[in-house]
C-alpha cells in the first residue's frame, strides 16, 4: 500500500511537473542567462559579436528616430505626404528600438539532437517530481520502518526524520541560489576572450540538478551526526578529538561533489564544514540535557 501511495504521488507530481514544464525549465536557465550575460561583453567570438553589433543598431536606430521626429516638426513648408512618410519612418524605427533587447540577453541551453528538447524536458520534470514528492515518499518511509524502533530509538528517530526534509530544501535553496551562480559564473567566464562556449542542454541540466542534489544531501550532516549521538554511537568528546579527520573526509567528499572547479568545491565545502561544527555544538547540548 505504501509502495502504491509512493507511485501516485510521484505520478501527481511528475504530471505537474511536466505541464508547468516551461516555468521549470526558466528558473533553471536562469543562473546561465545571468552568467553568460556577462561573457558576451568579452568574448571575440561571432555570437558575441552578433550581440554587440545588436547593441550598437538599437542606439543606431534610437538616433534615426529621434532625427525623423525632429524632420517631421520642423519641415512645415513641406508637403503633407512627405511629412507623414517622415512620422512612418521614425514609427518604423521606434517599433525596432522596441524589439532589440537594452541589454545583451543571455544565452540558454542549446540542444543538438532531434529528440533532444523532449528528453531533457521529460528528464528535468522528473527531477523536480522528486522533489515535489519528497515529503510524502520520506512520510512513507518513516512510517514504514519506525515500527522497528525501539521506544528510545524512536523518540530519537521522530524529531531527525521531521527535520530532515526541511534541511534538504535548505540545501536545495543554497545550491541554487549561492552554489550555482558562483560556479556558473566562474566556468563561463573563465577565459571569456578566447571562447564563444555554447552550453549543451543535457549536459547543463546535469550539472545543475546534481550540484542541487548534492547540497541537498549534504545538509543532512547534522542529522547524521545527531543521530549517530544519540544513538550512543559516537560521543561529542570522540567528534571532537577526531575533528581533523572529519575535516580531511569532509574536503574528500567536497572534490568528489558535481564542478571540479575551485571556486564549486569552496562553495560547497564551507557550509558542510559549517554544519559539521553545529551538529557537534547541538550534540553537545543533548548531551548535557540527557545527563541531567
């Protein structure tokens, strides 16, 4: 039964997913529009100078218009029909001032198979199906397992099992909104004068829903920690002790991570290191609690 209630929910929210595919999808490319926004402006390659040259037409054209408008007021002795072709001209330029972006736009993903946009829309809907399904599958889990439970196990298993969902949309939220951009923008900018890079979609979309993936499970340290504390497994005095092998584990998994970049492993190390430390800190206050 709950193996059925874990596949309709994933089967709602995949539905879901996939019909909101194109809202999805925006907020995804978004860190590789802010990113390579920047690039255009040093790249020598044809598609940043495609944009540019964009540029320098709309101010172009902004002129034109504004001269058409003057010609337009000042030329009173001229003939009506003249004046208006004047008026339609400085309208013709507004229309194309008004459809050339102020600013270089960003690129998005590009793909170079047929069935390419279908399958990575499929795959990215089913990620975030996951995702939006999580707290019922991890409902069902709990629910499935905590029978097993001692009664001092569960009373330790209840409140880690509740905050563990919310520490994965934490890591969710700090993946997207400081791990990527930082990433992004370092890879994509990274020696921009020599590329014009175009960014594959299935390869983009790995890298982000990975890198996302990634931090989300990697805020589950504290419950870890905590757990493995209150279980009796490890005390805070052997935490502490063996802190410098918990920091030397801690840059290991950091490397292995999605982005083998420095400034993606910085980004995501430091908060592990930093969520390492509060678990010791929380651990040491259970501790002392469960003295008294």
């Amino acid at each position: 039964m709950r193996l059925i209630v874990s596949a309709a929910a994933l089967a709602v929210a995949f539905g879901f997913a996939f019909w909101q595919n194109h809202a999805v999808l925006r907020v995804l490319n978004r860190p590789l529009a802010h990113a390579t926004a920047g690039a255009l402006e040093h790249s020598r390659g044809p598609l940043a100078q495609s944009t540019r040259t964009q540029a320098a037409l709309r101010t172009a054209l902004n002129r034109q218009r504004a001269a058409f408008e003057r010609l337009a007021r000042a030329s009173t002795r001229q003939p009506p029909a003249e004046r208006r072709a004047l008026t339609a001209a400085a309208q013709a330029d507004a229309a194309a001032v008004a459809a050339t972006p102020r600013a270089p736009q960003g690129r998005q993903p590009v793909t170079l198979g047929i069935g390419e946009p279908f399958s990575q829309t499929v795959t990215v809907s089913a990620y975030f199906a996951l995702l939006l399904a999580l707290p019922v599958l991890l409902f069902q889990l709990y629910a499935f397992i905590i029978p097993a439970f001692s009664p001092r196990e569960r009373r330790v298993a209840t409140p880690l099992l509740a905050l563990a969902p919310l520490l994965f949309a934490a890591g969710l939220a700090f993946g997207y909104l400081v791990v990527l951009p930082g990433a992004i923008g370092f890879l994509q900018n990274f020696n921009a004068s020599s590329f014009d890079a175009l960014v594959q979609a299935r390869s983009y979309y790995q890298f982000v829903l990975f890198t996302m993936l990634a931090t989300g499970v990697l805020f589950q340290i504290p419950v870890a920690v905590i757990g493995l504390n209150q279980m009796g497994i490890l005390s805070t005095r052997q935490l502490r002790e063996h802190r410098r092998y918990a920091i030397v584990a801690i840059t290991a998994l950091a490397l292995l991570l999605p982005g083998t970049d420095p400034v993606t492993t910085l980004l995501e190390l430091i908060p592990m290191l930093v969520l390492f430390e509060l678990s010791i800190i929380i651990a040491t206050v259970l501790e002392r609690r469960n003295a008294r």
